[in-house]
C-alpha cells in the first residue's frame, strides 16, 4: 500500500470514528435528558451542594461535561507534559511523599530533641518552625521580642542557636525545610555556615527555604523589608543557589498562608502561581537564564476539607505551571515545567471542640494531598488549635501518614483520579477560574500593585467573612462547632506549655554569645553588607560572612534595613 | 444598644503575630452590628495600642492573640490602660488561650476571653450587656 493510499485509508477511519462519537454522545445526551427528568422528580435534601469555596456542584457528572477536551494534550501522562497527572513518571512507585512534619518549640536544644525523636520514629524529613520574633527578624534580646521567644517556635537568633538545632543531625543526610521569608536569606546563611561546621560541603545540602515574600504581604504578615528590595534578595538566592546548592530549593512558593488566611481554593491556586510566575519575570528581567533557576522553584499547598476540589486544585496547579513555563517564558529545560510541591492539611479546619475529631479531618486531607500527588507532607496535630502539639498528637498525626501510604493502598497506582469525569472537569474548571484571576491581577498593574492597593488582602479578607457567616447561620455544618454539640461543652484533651523560663535563658545565652565573639570582626562585615545593600552586588556572600562571624539576626536585619527600609502594611478590615 | 451613641471599640492585634483573619472578621462583624470600630493593623506594642485606645476614646479594647504571649500582653496593657486613665475601658479579646489561662487573666481584670469557633454575635452579646450595664451603674 502506498503513503498517498494508507493516509486516505486512514482519514476515512477517522471520519467513521467521529462519527461514531457523536453518535454516542447523542445518545448520552438522550439518557441524560431522562436521568435529568427523574431527578428533578424525586425529593432532594436542602444542600448546601457547595464546596468549602462556595463552588456549586452538579448532581452528576458525565463525558458530555468533558466533551471537546483534548485528553492526551489536557491529561497526558504522569512525569510529562502538561504534568496534570504528576510531576514524575513512576510517582509512589519510586518514591513514597515525604513525611515532614513542621516543628520547632522554646530552645534550640529543645527543638533538636524533637527532630531526634521525630527521625527515630521514621519521619523522612524535618521541617522547622521559627517563633515570631525570628519570623520578623528580632533577637530573642530585643523588647519587641518580650513574651515571644520560644513560644510559637524555635527561637534562632544566631548561627550559635543553629549549631544548636541541628546538633548530632547529619546536615548532608537529612533535607531540612525552613518556614521564614522576611529575613529568609539571613536565615539561609546560619543554615549554610551550620553546615560547614559540621564540615559539610554546602553543594550537597537538600532542602527547602520557604522566601516567599510576596504571600507575606498578602496573607500570613511576617515582612522585613518593602516589596522591591525583599524581591531583589528572592533574586540574589536564586543565582547564589543555582551554582552553590544547586539540591537546595530557594523558595517555596505557598498557597497555604492565603488559603489559612480566608481565600477560597481558586484564589489559592490564582495567587500563588501568579505570584510563582512574578518570581520567573523578577529572575529573567536579572537576566538569569530562565531554566538555571526555574527547576529549582518549589510549592506549597494547602489540602483543605473538600476531598476533590483540593485533588484537582493540585492537578490544576501542575498544569497551569507547566504551560506558563513552556509556552509563556520559553523555558525548555523539562524540569522547569514540573511543579513539586509540599501540602500540609488544613490548620484552620480544626475545630476546638471535640478536638479528637480533628484525626479524621486530617486523615481525609491527608489522603487528598495523596491523590493529588503531593511530594512532601505535613499532617496537622488535633491540638493544634489549642496549644503547640503534644508528643502524643503529634505521633498520631505520622501515624496517620503511615497508614495512609502503607495500609490504605492510595500508593499503589499513579493518579487514580484520572479520567473521572468528575475531577477532570473540577481540575478544567480550576484551572479556568485561575486563568480569569490572572487578568484581574494584571489589570490592576500586577502582584505588587495589586498588595499595594490591598486588593489581595480585601479578597482574602472577604473570603473568610462569607465562610464565617455561613457556618454562624449554619447553613456550612461544621460538626462539633454549630450541629453534634453533644461532647464539646468542655475541652479535655492534654496540651503542650512553654515554660517561661525558656525566654529567660534564651536572653542568657545571647549575652554570653556576644561576649565571646570578636567584635571588631562583627562590625567590619555589617558595614561590608550595608555597602552590598547600596550597591547591586548579590547579598548572599556578605550575608554569609556575617553569620560566620556570629552577627545576630537583628543585626544583620539593621545592617540591611539601613539601605532597604522597612514595610508599611496598608490598614483596612 | 444604645440610641444615643454608637459604642466604639479598638480591634489590636499585639505583638509579632500576623495571623489577622479573626481580627478582622471581628471588625467586619462588630462594624456591621453597629459599632463604630477602629483596627490597629498589625505588630502593635502595647504602648502604641494604649495611646491608640487613649487618642480614639474607645469604650473597649479587643485584642486577637494566636501566639500564645497572651499572658504577657494582657496585663500589659491592662497596667498601661490603668496607667493612662483608661481604667473604665473594657480589656477584652480572643485567640488560642487556654482556659486555665482564662481564668486567671479574668482573676486579673481582663474581660471575657473567646477562644476558636465562638461565633462573632456572642462577642457582640457580650460587649453590648457589658456596655448596657455601665450606663445603668
């Protein structure tokens, strides 16, 4: 058979196939109609058939929801573009998720306890929690710092305290994730002077540094400097990571705070891969090669209570990176179109009342970020709505991590979800829904703009208003909080206490600290990275320098602040 | 409430903490009830909150504590209220606050502290009887 006969062969057959599925749809349609008709005829219950973000859903979802979408090109195959079904080929068969979960209390050495313990109960990774006063960049010695230290988190205000944190854990063994972003670079650097410490070469350093500053602004509030220098030092990490600690991610790029803050799951999905793509613009206007920092960019999502908005929320976010990669910023380099992301379950579902209730929240969250296809996961403590989590919760939270990847059998094969017609259409819809928030984020001028006017603030803020009067009216059933009230009158569960004495010995330590350090040393690289500030120098290096010579946190922060100034939040409710 | 003036409140969020959703859905809440309300923004200090309540001449001070220093910025700016004059100001607020924690700030003149899932109407509840029961004294 000749080419010129096979191909006319072969449209006729397609012509034929066409036909045949149109066919078939007009049948489904026929049937449908009846389904439709006998539905509207039988008593329904009064709803709300809405997901948490206020999404109506349809009784019933068929191929006709999907009909025209491009399956191959849409769906495509796990490890391959468009990525929908997995950042990798072989997913858990390779690799089970990463069980990290975050944590970090009172002192350094109390902290490392826990990392110990942790580890020997079979976590993967660790992933630290900073207090308050290290989240905005002060001293455990400084007044703003009065009450806080320890409290929330661990309290680093050196390299001494990192040294601590990290005591008899091997740095080049264990990837370590760091929740920071205001004065994330100044933290980096303890890390990475930590590890040389331990002798360890910094190259080989896994890891994520969360420096997403741009949600700070909008959602979770933990800000240094004003957007323009805190975005020019997201860029410094990117280029000094790339050729330093090319295994370390420079950013996690999170919906988690916008989501915890009140947003919807679209807003989520909207903001943080808009704010993604900003980061991209920020690293190419440097005149950084798209593709040696762009593999390295890493996520952060949060899996909240409805089990298939948050699955196809995270198939969604896979795609939508992966085409604004390729086909947006030229990137070419396969690893620059592959989202990986870290999920941890929703903080704010958690209810005070009945707080045991909260293991079977986490546990169905939890099984989302596994359908979704998560990388790394943090499941939350039923405590956590009342205190820091105890040992016990905190076990059980692992546990449940365990059961799921070794008992329920979610692991076994790649993306189960796919081809429902349902999530495909949700994961299409998703997508849709981020595409339109895009434009209104760049009608206003784009992201910064866009915090600058408070628009991402208002939205989130009218989010969270609309979901607290749905459950005040009870329209929303959260159970134990406004229907089964039966048990939640008193709360009963054990829970975890900072003793203030750690705030006291903190502040001791510091002052013996700086009594050992060599001052002159200390002063000379401040003043050296204040001139970097003024300059266009790339600020790690000298940032680097001064952790080394055990400059403290504020410090550095001064030094910095000198040239960049501080944020002015906007204030409105 | 009363007819003759809107009772007027400080919604402050003290210290380092930026977890802002329950002070704002409060302010939305206690603004849409009918109180004239002010919001401080975030990482106030205690000095900076008192001269605020002072400045705006509020009835009430509600404070949205998540980081657990709430035993330190209570009764902080319970003293600087008494300091300043402001001692008829009603010190109230919410957060993660444990109840025997509670109880002792209560013991200490703080008012009603609410903790996760109280709905706002109970805050407003509690504000306006407080409130009716000062004009009566």
């Amino acid at each position: 058979m000749s080419t010129i006969e096979r191909d006319v062969l072969g449209r006729a057959e397609l012509g034929r196939l066409v036909e045949r599925r149109e066919e078939e749809l007009a049948q489904l349609r026929a049937r449908l109609a009846e389904w439709e008709e006998s539905y509207d005829d039988t008593p329904r219950r009064d709803g709300p058939f809405t997901t948490i973000s206020g999404r109506e859903i349809a009784p019933l979802y068929t191929r006709v929801d999907r009909d025209g979408a491009d399956e191959d090109e849409a769906v495509g195959l796990p490890g391959s573009y468009p990525f929908t079904r997995g950042p990798y080929a072989t997913m858990y068969r390779t690799r089970l998720w990463t069980m990290r979960q975050f944590a970090g209390f009172a002192s350094a050495e109390e902290t490392n306890e826990r990392y110990h313990y942790l580890l020997d109960h079979g976590q993967t990774g660790l992933s630290v929690a900073f207090d308050f006063p290290t989240l905005m960049g002060f001293d455990s010695d400084h007044p703003r710092s009065l009450g806080e230290v320890g409290v929330c988190g661990v309290a680093i205000s050196s390299l001494a305290d990192m040294e601590r944190l990290f005591e008899g854990i091997p740095l080049d063994k264990v990837s370590v994730s760091m929740t920071i972003n205001g004065p994330a670079v100044i933290l980096f650097c303890f890390y990475v002077a930590a590890a040389e410490k331990q002798g360890i070469d910094p190259t080989v350093l896994r890891g994520t540094v969360q420096n997403d500053i741009l949600k700070e602004y909008q959602a979770q509030h933990a800000w240094v400097f004003p957007p323009e220098p805190a975005l020019r030092c997201i860029v410094d990490m990117f280029e000094w990571c790339s050729e330093h600690t090319p295994s370390y991610n420079p950013i996690s790029i999170s919906g988690y705070h916008i989501r915890e803050a009140g947003s919807t799951a679209g807003e989520e999905l909207a903001f943080t891969l808009r704010n993604a793509f900003e980061y991209v613009e920020r690293g190419i206007a440097r005149g950084l090669d798209v593709d040696s920092f762009a593999p390295r960019l890493s996520f952060f999502f949060d899996v909240h209570n409805d089990f298939f908005e948050e699955i196809a929320k995270l198939r969604a976010a896979r795609r939508i990176w992966a085409r604004g990669m390729k086909e947006r910023y030229g990137a070419t380099n396969p690893d620059s179109w592959r989202l990986r992301t870290h999920c941890q379950t929703a903080g704010v579902s958690l209810t005070a009342q009945q707080a045991e209730n909260n293991i079977v929240r986490v546990a169905y969250q939890a099984m989302a970020a596994a359908l979704g296809g998560t990388q790394s996961l943090h499941t939350n403590s039923m405590d956590e709505t009342l205190s820091l989590p105890t040992e016990k919760a905190v076990r059980i939270a692992l546990r449940t991590q365990q059961i799921l990847a070794f008992e329920s059998g979610v692991s076994n094969t790649i993306d189960p979800l796919a081809g429902s017609y349902f999530v495909e259409s949700l994961t299409d819809e998703l997508e849709r829904e981020a595409l339109a928030l895009f434009d209104e984020i760049d009608a206003l001028g784009g992201v910064v703009p866009g915090i600058e006017q408070g628009w991402f603030q208002q939205q989130i803020a009218g989010s969270a208003m609309r979901q607290q009067r749905e459950v005040e009216s009870g329209e929303r059933v959260v159970v134990g909080v406004n229907h089964f009230l039966e048990g939640s009158e008193k709360i009963e569960i054990d829970t975890l206490k900072i003793d203030p004495e750690v705030e006291r010995m903190q502040v001791a330590r510091m002052s013996a600290m700086r009594a050992e350090r060599d001052e002159a040393t200390v002063a000379s690289t401040l003043s050296a990275l204040t001139g970097a500030c003024r300059g266009e120098q790339n600020v790690v290096p000298y940032i680097l320098d001064c952790a080394r010579c055990y400059c403290t946190l504020f410090e550095i922060r001064a030094a910095m602040e000198e040239v960049f100034g501080s944020y002015k939040e906007p204030v409105f409710f | 409430m009363s007819d003759e003036r809107k009772i007027r409140i400080l919604v402050a969020k003290p210290g380092l903490d930026g977890h802002d959703r329950g002070a704002k859905v409060i302010a939305s809440a206690f603004r849409d009830a009918g109180f004239e309300v002010i919001y401080t923004g975030l990482h106030q200090t205690p000095e900076m909150i008192v001269a605020a309540a002072v400045q705006e001449d509020v009835d009430v001070v509600a404070m949205s504590v998540l980081s657990g220093a709430h035993m330190t910025l209570f009764p902080r700016v319970k003293k600087l209220l008494d300091e300043a004059g402001a001692d008829q100001v009603l010190l109230t607020g919410g957060g993660i606050i444990p109840e025997d924690d509670v109880a002792e700030l209560e013991r200490r003149g703080i008012g009603r502290l609410f903790g996760p899932g109280t709905p706002t109407t109970t805050a407003i509840e509690y504000v306006n009887g407080w409130f009716a029961a000062q004009q009566t004294s």
